[in-house]
C-alpha cells in the first residue's frame, strides 16, 4: 500500500524551476533514500511533503490525504515527522524539555505522560544520561540523535530526514545512520535525503537519483549501485564513490 504518491509535483522559485514533473510512490515500511549533486531538488521536495513549501502543479497524496487540500496543518505533521540537517533544538530548554514540548503542546499529553515518552525515545537514540543537558553541550552526532528522539515523541507514520549527518564531523556520522538503519529494521516508512552511499545502499529499499530537478533513475540499491543506466547516474557515483 502506498502511503506517499507524489504525482507531476513541479516547484519554481522566482522562475527557477526546482522541480520539474517528478512522480514516485512510496509504500508501507519502505525506505527510500535520495541521492544527488547539491541543488538538485532534492531538499526542495522534503520540504513540500513536509508542507514547508507549496507545490506550483501536481498532487502529493500522504496517508490517503491530498496534503494541498488539508485545513490542519498541526494534524498532518503528528503524522509524518521531520529530522532537519541544522537540528532545529532550542538552545533555551535541556534535551527532556526539547522531547517533550511539541507532546504537551501539539498532542496534549499531560507533562507526565510526555516525560515517559521522552525518557523512552532517549533511551532508544541512547542518551538517557543526557536529559538535563542543553543543546551547547552536545555533540553534532548527540543533537541529531535528540532531533530524532524529539520526531519519534510524536508517534509518527512517516519520517524524513533531510541530510541528517551533513552537519557532523566525520567521526559523528556513524552514531546518527545507526539510529536510522534501527528504525528502518522496525519497518518505520522514511525518506532520507543523503550524501552518504554507502548507507544508503545498506538500508534502502529504492534508491532515486534526482539531477537538475528531475528523476534521472530510481530503482533497487543494486540496480542503482552496480549497474546504473543512465550516464548522468553514473558519472554522479564514479565522483561520490571514489
């Protein structure tokens, strides 16, 4: 079952056109990973589905809904939760108080119900010792995995990521894909917007390769991987898998 169809989704800025007739589905559980050069709509379209940005023409269809006809935006995003590369914590509340604001606020748990929660999702992303910590104190790699934690607070169906670990040092990368490639053995439905292939190849389901603004080649890990069709896919893996 699909439970994400984006259907001839085009988007411009000021003219420019980011996207250009891009449809794909995504089903139940499913993992899907968008590769590409910088600039190549890839961000633009994590954004649309996460209705950051409106669609100029098609139809994104989330969990039966035709999300450009939605009154409640607030609903929407209980369901399909967001890891943003920058991790957008607030640097004024600690990590418990980060987990459980959007809990107590968006789904109106009680703070007892919400810190349980919070508790619960830290421990999963493992930083149960750092919930009195604030934000200036962390790590890249532990404010990613506190972004994460914060998303799954809120029992969603859907999680993007867009370029989780572009953020991080080299050595920090390793934590945060580790904490994703759980969720994906838990069959969470993700799209992932990454730079990192060899991850990418590990944990997807379908691969996609966008360029220019447009859906060059999508298919398995290994189709993608190992026997690309179109030149452009290739000479984009040939730089990135040197």
């Amino acid at each position: 079952m699909s439970v994400i169809e984006i259907k001839n989704v085009k988007k411009s800025f000021e003219g420019n056109v980011v996207l250009s007739d891009i449809s794909f589905n995504v089903e139940k559980g499913e993992v899907v990973c968008l590769i590409g050069a910088s600039g190549s709509g890839k961000s633009t379209l994590l954004r649309c589905i996460n209705l950051l940005e409106d669609i100029d023409e098609g139809q994104i269809t989330v969990l039966g809904q035709d999300i450009g006809k939605l009154h409640n935006i607030n609903e929407y995003r209980k369901k399909v939760g967001m890891v943003f590369q920058q991790f957008n914590l607030f640097n004024n509340m600690n990590v418990l108080d980060n987990c459980m604001l959007a809990q107590t606020r968006v789904l109106k748990k009680s703070k007892e119900e919400a810190r349980k929660e919070a508790i619960r999702q830290l421990e999963k992303v493992g930083l149960s010792d750092f919930i009195n910590a604030y934000p200036a104190t962390l790590s890249g790699g532990q404010k990613q995995r506190v972004a994460i934690a914060r998303a799954l607070c809120m029992d969603p169906e859907i999680l993007l990521f867009d370029e989780p670990t572009s953020a991080l040092d080299p050595e920090m990368v390793g934590e945060v894909l580790n904490v994703i490639r759980e969720l994906a053995e838990e069959d969470m439905t993700m799209i992932i917007v990454t730079h990192e292939m060899k991850f990418a190849a590990d944990v997807s389901d379908k691969v996609i390769f966008m360029d220019d603004g447009i859906i060059l080649e999508e298919g398995t890990p290994f189709e993608i991987f190992n026997h690309p069709k179109n030149e452009r896919t290739r000479q984009f893996l040939a730089r990135i898998i040197s």
